[in-house]
C-alpha cells in the first residue's frame, strides 16, 4: 500500500518548549489513521506542520512520496491537504452551495460573475459521488450539526483534498450521527481518500481507525493496528501508567436541595426561548446531569444558574433562598462553583499569568484578600497546589493563561473551582479536551465531592461521561427537558433519540414517564 504521508523526523520548539521531539508518522492512503496523546502531546501541532500552520524547526514532510514544504495552508490545499477543524468555518446565513464553493465559485461572462447554476450542480455531483445527504440550497443555520460537518469536508474535497485532517470530529454530534461519520469516513477510503483524526475518546479511534499513533511528551510512542489493540491498551501508552477506564461509582446518599429552578425561561439575544420552563432540583450528594448536543439551551441554563445571566421567567433557588436575581459573585461567596463550557471566555484571563488566574471570583475575601489587598505570596502557593495536584503543564506559576494548551486550561480551572470547598459545582463540560488521564481525576474527584455531599450539576455532551456520573439525567432539546431518567436503565440509543428530540417507543417512553414521575418526586423536575 502507498504511503500517502510521511513526516519524517519532524521537531518544533516554541520558546522554552520542545512540542514535537524528532516525530516519524506514515500514514497509508485509503485508511484512516487516529492520533491520540495527552494534552500537551503535541497532536495538534503535528497536525498543524502537515497543513501549513507552523513551519518545523527540523524534519521533513512528504506527500506521495515527494518532499513538500508548505508556506501557508493555500499550499497545503494544493497539494491535496485538507483540515475541518472542531469548530466549524461555516457562514450561517449562506446556503451549503454558497459556503463550499465560497472562495473558489466557478464564474460566468469572462469572470465577471458567480455561476450559481455551475456550483450548485458541482456541489450535486459531490454529495452524490460519496453519497452525502445534504441539501445544496439549504442554509447554514437551519441544518444539524452532523450536516453542517458533511458540508466542511465537502468543501475540502471540493478544493481536491486527498488527505482530510478532522480535529475532535464527533465533539458534538449525537450517537447517530457518529455512526454517520463513520459511514462517510469508509465511503471516502473506499474511493481512495486518506483520514487522519484527532479524538480523546478510545473507542471511537478503535471503532474507526486502521492504524492508531500515540504522542507522549511529544514524542511517537508507537503506532498500533486498531483491530489487535485495546482500550486499556491504548490509555497505558498515553499516560505511562495504568488507567481506570470505568468509573466506579457507589450508591448515592442525598440530603436536602442545594439547587432549584422552577419554570425557568431564558431568551437569547434574539428574543426567542433558549430555556422554556424548565424546571429541576440538585441534591446534596448527588449528580444531576444533563444531556445534549450542543446550542439546545444548556448554556442559557447554566449561565442563569450560576448569575451570568439574569432569566427572562421562573425563579433560581440556592441553599433554600431566593437568588434569580443575585450577582455572580455573591454566589460565589454562597459556595457556587463554576466550571464553564468555554474556558477561555468564561473561566480566565488569558494574558494574566496562573497565579491572577488562580484568585479569579476569589479576589475580595478574606483568605486571598485581607484588608482589601492581595496576599499574594499566599496566591502562589495557591497556584502552585492547583498546578502539582491538576497535573497543570509546564508547571510554572508565572506562565499565561494563553501560553498553556486548551486541556492544561481546562486542567487549571477544574483545580480552581474544586478548591472552593463549594456547595454545589455546576460542571460544564469538565473534561472537554482532556486526555484519558486527566478525564480519569476529574472524574474521580467529582465523585469525591459528592461523597463528601457537594450537589454536583453536569452538562456534557459526551454520553458515556454523563451515563457513568450521573445519578438521574435530563435530555435537553430545543429549551425543554425532554426527559428525566435513570441512566443505568436508558440505553444510549435511547439517549441519542432524546438528544434528537424524538422519544423512544411506546414502551421505553412508559418506562421513562416512570423515571420522570420518580424524579420529580424527589427532584421536582418539569418534562
């Protein structure tokens, strides 16, 4: 089989960091190829030398066997190189002709003119040579996410990409349209494309992948046939150690209500209903989970809940007082833990350096604030126990938020919010772009705190994550929950219907009017 890529010793150096250390990777063409690491590996960067983002400082890439060195991504696309990053590069109020075409449009009367009629049946005879079901003249923003990613690799293969580069492509798809993605991914290798993936997530690099390459401290620690490796397998060559895979969670003992909503309504900045009448409680010691694809109200939920936000209906109970119309920080003082879906916006400051960051909502007490100043030999101290018990690389106290990867990020702010000694923790996809090392003690901390009878509040869109945490779990759909459940007894095809906005059977939905009923007995839930 021919060698469609090779990265031949390939070594970039950042300032006071060696991210790729004398890489070899050869990808065969036809297969699809998943690169796993923990974060920091340098995956990413690996990825971004083959598509023209960063030049090495050493090493060679070929494509087809021939020595290519790429000035730009232009250059990478010419040479058949394309990348879909995780969040997409899509226009939303353009059709799927318009934004796959976009920048390369066939033209009409001398060039003079975009011919619609041409792209519209290029884009026709695209979808169906590799049998894509999408709708040329819909736009953007009325299709789903799995579409709006068939639509970034027909833009790649429109450009003549033989080689596609997907960073974390099943983030935020339902279960359904992963196994959709799967069948585009054997569609393209069957006609002769070659994939090469990013993910986190160990099964899906077995259920996909044909070969699979791990990255540790920067370096190829091997590269294994996906068919005759396991997942324990895969983890160990990750982290160095043994991971535990499974989360072991015993039975919950709840107290009394840390949290409540009750017909809860939030609108977005165009006046429409992200959360309409939602209502739910979280115990002391307990997880209270919520699922669902992204963009379908869980971020205007939480963003009321912990006070970034004030809700346009309803009323938020903490600690059995009324807050709806609290500020964020005297939630804070209540004992409200926050860990946000986007760190970087919500959860730092990305030019100060991890000792600032580490005080962030903490800044005004007494421990870190005494007499209206900052402790702050004090706050190293506190940056630095964040920094060695989280795992935090590098672990130097005077680096910038900016200067760490997104996972060392996430790292530090899980580390931060955990040390409040809080109340209740609104986790919001606590483990969005970490690896299976750190996923593993966030994990086993978060079930920590709730032996220790924390409420734990968890949105996530990973099913397994929030199925293996939660001890009662709502599926989230356009604004409404669209069940409560217990997620030992619902199945992730169950799951994945919710999440879609269908509702199982007749007797799965019995089954799961059962659950709601319970749950809101005990949890006072709103369907």
């Amino acid at each position: 089989m021919d060698t469609a890529v090779h990265l031949d010793g390939i070594t970039k150096r950042f300032p006071g960091v060696v991210a790729n250390d004398n890489v070899d990777l050869a990808v065969e063409r036809g297969t699809v190829h998943a690169l796993l690491g923990e974060n920091g590996a340098g995956k990413t960067t690996l990825m971004n030398v083959l598509y023209g983002l960063y030049d090495p400082t050493a090493g060679r890439v070929l494509v087809d066997g021939a020595e290519r060195s790429f000035e730009s991504p232009r250059d990478a696309i010419d040479a058949g190189i394309g990348m879909i990053h995780q969040h997409f590069m899509l226009v939303d109020p353009m059709t799927v002709t318009e934004n796959i075409t976009l920048g390369n449009e066939p033209k009409k009367w001398g060039g003079l003119a975009v011919d619609r009629e041409a792209a519209r049946s290029a884009v026709v005879d695209l979808s169906e040579r590799y049998g894509f079901d999408v709708d040329p003249d819909a736009r953007i923003e009325d299709v789903s996410v799995g579409e709006q990613q068939r639509v970034e690799i027909l833009k790649a293969l429109y450009r003549g990409a033989d080689v596609l580069i997907l960073d974390e492509p099943t983030a935020v798809l339902t279960p359904q349209e992963v196994e959709e993605l799967f069948e585009v991914l054997e569609e393209l290798t069957a006609q002769g494309k070659t994939i090469i993936f990013i993910t986190h997530k160990l099964g899906e690099a077995m259920r996909a992948a044909d070969e699979i390459t791990v990255l540790r401290d920067g370096r190829n620690v091997g590269t294994v046939d996906a068919a005759e490796t396991t997942r324990e397998g895969l983890a160990e060559l990750m982290v160095g150690r043994e991971v535990l895979l499974d989360v072991d969670k015993p039975p919950a003992e709840t107290g009394d209500v840390v949290a409540a909503a009750s017909d809860l309504v939030v609108e977005d900045e165009r006046g429409v209903r992200a959360v309409d009448g939602v209502g739910f409680e979280v115990r002391a010691g307990e997880v209270f989970g919520i699922a669902g694809v992204d963009g379908n109200g869980q971020s205007e939920l939480i963003e009321a809940l912990t006070g970034l936000s004030t809700p346009d209906g309803g009323r938020i109970e903490f600690l059995g007082r009324d807050v709806t119309d609290d500020s964020r920080r005297s939630r804070i003082d209540d004992g409200m833990a926050y860990i946000p879906e986007d760190r970087q916006d919500r959860g730092l400051v990305m030019d100060f350096d991890l000792v600032e960051n580490a005080i962030l909502g903490s800044q005004h007490t007494a421990e870190f604030g005494p007499n209206g100043r900052i402790d702050w030999p004090h706050t190293r101290e506190h940056a630095e126990s964040i920094i060695d018990e989280y795992d935090v690389r590098p672990p130097n106290a005077d680096s910038t938020s900016e200067s760490l990867s997104g996972g060392n990020q996430q790292k530090f702010i899980v580390g931060r919010e955990f040390e409040r000694d809080p109340e209740l923790v609104v986790a919001a996809h606590p483990t969005r772009g970490v690896d299976v090392g750190s996923i593993e003690f966030i994990h086993e901390r978060l079930l920590e705190l709730r032996k220790e009878g924390v409420a734990v509040l968890l949105v996530s869109s990973k099913l397994e994550e929030v199925q293996g945490l939660s001890d009662r779990l709502a599926v989230m759909y356009e604004g409404e929950f669209m069940d409560v459940v217990d997620p030992t007894a619902t199945t992730e095809e169950e799951l994945g219907l919710l999440m879609a906005g269908e509702r199982p059977d007749a007797d799965s939905t019995a089954t799961a009017e059962t659950e709601r009923d319970v749950g809101a007995s005990a949890g006072g839930e709103r369907a």
